[in-house]
C-alpha cells in the first residue's frame, strides 16, 4: 500500500499495535508511516510546543535500513527529555545550562535499547519540566507546551510533551516517567492511558539504580490500553547490576486481555489523604461512574479507602519528610548536571523553584534523609493493608481532584513558593503510589462540561500490573473515550 491508497493523515487515528500490522504485513513501509509522522509534527508541532528535538533525518535512515523484528517494527516514536538517554541525541531536561552546553548522551539508557528492539523509530524528544520537578510542561528554558483539547490549558507534566503528542496524534505513544504523577497526570490532562509500572518493573540503568530513591519508573503513554500492556511487555525485566527487580508476570500482558478474568473487589473513593484537598465535581462524578460501570461489569464495587489517608497527622508528618527527600534528590541532580557539563550550577542556571526546593536539601543531615525514607516505607506497609488485610483487589479514585488547569498558574516571578503550593494541589491521588511504589493507571473516562478530559486511577497490589491492565481493557470496551478534537479530524 502506498500514500495514496491509504491518506498519510489516517495514520494518526492509528494505535501503535494497527501501524505495526501494516508493517509487519506489508501493506505500508516503516518509511511511509515516519514520513506521515514527521509532516504531522511539522504542522502541528509550532502550535502545540511538544517536540522540542528533532533526528528527523536520522530516523528516515533507519526506516529505510534493516529494523529489530520487534512488536512494534517500524513505528514512530518520541522520547521524553528526561528520564534516559539515546545515544549522540541531545539531552536537556528543560534546563537552560544543559542545553546552552549543548549536552548530547553518550549511550542509549537501558529503557531506550528495549524501545529500540521493540522496533521504534525514534523521531525526537518531547518538552518537560525542568528536572521533571512540575506537574504541568512549562519550563522558562523551551516554554510550555499547550494541550490538544484546548490551547489554553496544560498538559500536565512531567511528562507533558509526550502527552501532547500522542493527543494530537503526532504518534500513537511516547515515552514518560513518572516520580509524583508524572505519566498519570499528563494521560489525565490529554485523554490518555498511562500505567506507572511496579517498583523494579524495569530498568533504570544504566545510569542508575534508582531514582528518587525509588519512587521513579518508566513507561510511555498510549492511546489505547492493547498498546499499553504490549510496551509493558517489550520493557519490562532486569538488566545486569539492578539493584533490585519485581518478578516476572505469570503471563504476557497482552494475553491478559484476552480474557475477562475473575470479579474483583474495588473500593472507591473521591477523597485523598490530603485534608485541604478538595476534589472538583466534575471528578468526582468520573470516579462514581466508573464505580457503576465497573459494577455492572460485575464486580464488588464498595466506597472505601485506604485507612492511612483517614490521617491528618500521618498526612502532615509524611509531607514534612516529602519536602526533605525532595530537596536532597533535587540537589544531588543538580550536582550530576554540574558534573555533566564541566562547571558547577548556580543560581542562574536553574529556575526559581529548583533552587528553592534544592538549597534545604543541601542542608540536610543523612538522619533527616534516612528518617524521610523510614517513613515512607512505614506509610507504605499501612498502605498495603487495604491489598492485603481488608482484601480489595483494586482502588478507584480521581487521577487529579481537578480539571486541566490553564497555563500560567506554576509560575510566579516574584513568588517560587506559590508555585509549588500550586503543584501540590494536582498530585495528592497519585504520588502516594511513588512512594509504595505500587502500579497505577490512568484511563480517560470522562470529559468536563467545557469539554477537557478527566481521568480515573485504578491503583493494584505490587507486581499486580495484570489486574489494572485486564480491568482497563474492560472499561475501554464498556466507556470507549474519545480521542482529541485534533486527531478526530484526521478521520474526516
């Protein structure tokens, strides 16, 4: 099949697991499908912000030369800037000194060599925070990145360029990762699926062991939860010198699509352990007709949650330890940047907020750093309770208590503090589960009366990725999301 018998811009309404058919059929060339991906970025791209670097020329020379005979042979793709490199492409993590140093990787991350072998064709990086430290993509160094559903809002973030993305169907998924919400929040602010896998799912090698003392994973954003659980499957295992890995799953997770499966045991809530959390209505009413729906679908569907946000002062106490592991794992990345360029970061180099959050860290004591993670690991053990004493076997709740907010509100010129307290606001149902490090997903069941979209987290037992994928497959059947304004024209 050539680009005339099937119209390049029909690629875009594509998933990754439909364009990787035409490939491994025969029907379209992996050249045909990159150079259909490389003309939608290059008309969309100045209005949205979200590919901020190009290797354009590179990833046609692949397309034409021989490919990994992986799942996803021939398929473009996009990496995120942040969260592992590719080998001689720039790497810049919207910091202002790593891109005037014209920083490039030295090798390809673990992560990135698995995206490789699945067959991906790398066609650039997408727009982050710097140092992924935001929950929205606007960083003073590239600018933000403004959301397919209507230009004004955000995309969330950290991973919020590769969210764009993948909404305007730039490509059919794009790498993420996610510390504190940073897949999920972006799949709920453009429409999205994003699963944060199990702590040691994968790999984050070999640059590091762990991130953020083990509160980062990896994976990329879809549009459809078949893509998901196949990208899952193409990246997850160890590699040689991690420091740990969770086990295998029983079966592929593609093969947990094909079957129902057992009824589970689903409590629900639209309350966080956040007490000056409030969740907006419209929100709300995702969770509570998700909850009907899966109940219809047969399963035990409850109001509950987990007994340890019923406490302020664990709340209170976890926030206050939050706040001196941030600041210690911003500074220790400030120090690998200033190691990366040769000279050491000052105030200038950075924004306002990186600074603020990074000079506490610098002064804490290793017993104030140790007594963060005991606490973490306290509040994780009281969080698996509600898994593995009071026996549910999923967790229903908001993604973010709020709609996409507009652009604009993360930053204060004269006020770094406000912009942090403003972040606060967007990631109390998500970044407990960093911590525990348990597998989420985000799925995009609702959309608001000003038509942005609105996700539900499903949260699962530790290693328990099977049950989320099984269940979102089920939702995706009985509640099938649109997809952006943007990409639903392309099927015109």
């Amino acid at each position: 099949m050539n680009a005339s018998s099937l119209p390049t811009d029909e690629f875009a309404a594509l998933d990754a697991t439909a364009q990787a058919a035409l490939v491994r059929t025969g029907k379209v060339s992996a050249l045909e499908l990159v150079d259909a991906a490389i003309a939608r970025i290059e008309h969309g791209n100045s209005t949205l912000n979200a590919v901020i670097h190009q290797r354009f020329e590179q990833a046609r020379a692949e397309a034409k030369g021989a490919l990994p005979d992986g799942i996803f042979r021939g398929v473009p793709f996009l990496l995120k800037d942040l969260d592992g490199f590719s080998a001689g492409d720039p790497y810049h993590a919207g910091n202002r000194a790593l891109a005037e140093a014209s920083y490039v990787a030295p090798a390809d991350s673990h992560l990135t060599h698995k995206f490789r072998q699945a067959g991906l064709i790398i066609l650039g990086r997408t727009n982050t925070p710097e140092f992924g430290l935001m929950p929205t993509t606007e960083p003073l160094a590239k600018g933000p990145t403004r959301n397919p559903w209507n230009l004004n809002h955000s995309t969330g973030g950290s991973s919020g360029g590769s969210a764009a993305s993948v909404a305007a169907g730039f490509v059919p998924m794009a790498h993420a990762g996610d510390g504190g919400g940073s897949i999920r929040i972006p799949a709920a602010s453009c429409g999205l699926v994003g699963l944060k896998p199990t702590r040691g799912r994968h790999s984050l090698g070999p640059e590091a062991g762990e991130a953020w003392g083990g509160l980062v994973a990896r994976m990329a954003l879809t549009r459809t939860v078949r893509d998901c659980a196949t990208v899952l499957q193409a990246i997850q295992g160890a590699m040689p010198g991690d420091p740990y890995t969770a086990p295998p799953p029983l079966q592929p997770y593609p093969d947990e699509l094909l079957s129902p499966g057992r009824r589970l045991r689903i409590g629900f809530t639209t309350t966080s352990g956040d007490p000056s959390c409030t969740t907006a209505p419209e929100c709300a009413f995702a969770v509570t007709e998700t909850a009907r729906h899966l109940q219809l679908l047969g399963h035990q569907v409850e109001e509950a949650r987990p007994a340890v946000w019923k406490s302020a002062a664990f709340f209170e106490s976890a926030l206050s330890h939050f706040m001196v592991a941030y600041g210690v794992w911003t500074a220790a990345e400030l120090d690998r940047v200033s190691a990366m360029i040769g000279r050491p970061l000052t105030e200038a180099d950075v924004e306002p907020g990186t600074w603020l959050i990074a000079e506490p860290g610098r002064s804490a004591t290793g017993l104030a750093y140790l007594a963060a993670i005991e606490h973490f690991q306290s509040g994780s053990r009281e969080m698996a309770k509600f898994w593995s004493v009071e026996g549910f076997d999923l967790l229903l709740t908001p993604t973010v208590p709020e709609p996409p907010p507009p652009l604009g509100q993360f930053h204060d010129a004269n006020n770094a503090l406000a912009g942090l307290i403003r972040s606060s606001q967007i990631i109390p149902f998500v970044a407990p589960f960093n911590i525990t490090g348990q597998p989420a997903i985000s799925l995009p069941l609702h959309i608001s009366d000003t038509g942005l979209p609105i996700g539900v987290q499903l949260v699962a037992a530790s290693y328990r990725e099977d049950l989320l994928l099984r269940t979102a497959a089920e939702l995706e059947q009985a509640m099938p999301w649109p997809t952006a304004p943007v990409v639903q024209r392309t099927r015109a």
